[in-house]
C-alpha cells in the first residue's frame, strides 16, 4: 500500500519569504540565510518522511520563488530535489507559478 506524503510553497532559496514568514533565526536575511533556511527545510523534510519504495512525497508547486535562476541556484535546487527524492521514495514536484525557470 502506497504511503503519500504533500508538502508545497516551500519558496526554496527565496531571501524575502524569511522576511515574509517571520522566521527571525534567519535574519537578518541574505541569499546566504536563504540558502540556510532552504537547507533546512529540505533536510528536515527528509528525515521525517520514510525513504521507502512505497513513499510518494508531492510538492504541489513553488518549490523556488524566482523570474531568474542563477547557476549556482540551479545547483542548489537539483542536490535539493535529489534529496527529497531520496534513494527509494517516489517524487513528484507539481510547478506552481512562482517556477517560473522551470517552465
């Protein structure tokens, strides 16, 4: 039986969500907190959902909040989406309209 897990507007490396969301361990905000912040997030949502065959996690949209991705954001947000995939569970990532990039 497949086990599935929903997350979504996670806004990954986006500097003024810090700002937005009051989240005051990051501030005061940079791209550098932001990336903090996103890494965080990512790794927490790894360790709470199983990394088993049986796993579908779906991010329903916004997982990055841009007009422009720069290469080394880039970078960042695919070693992102490889460890929400994990090794085992199954990823879906549903674009919202703030992936702009990746459309």
């Amino acid at each position: 039986m497949k086990k599935e897990y929903i997350t979504s507007d996670l806004h990954l490396l986006h500097e003024r969500i810090i700002k937005n969301a009051e989240r005051t361990e990051y501030q005061p905000f940079s791209h550098t907190k932001a990336i903090q912040m996103s890494w965080d997030i990512v790794n927490s949502i790894n360790q709470q959902i199983p990394d088993d065959n049986d796993v579908i996690l779906w991010n329903l949209g916004d997982i990055y909040f841009g007009p422009t991705l720069t290469t080394k954001d880039l970078s960042l947000l695919q070693e992102f989406v490889k460890i929400m995939k994990g090794k085992h569970r199954r990823l879906n990532l549903v674009l919202g309209n703030h992936d702009r990039p990746f459309i």
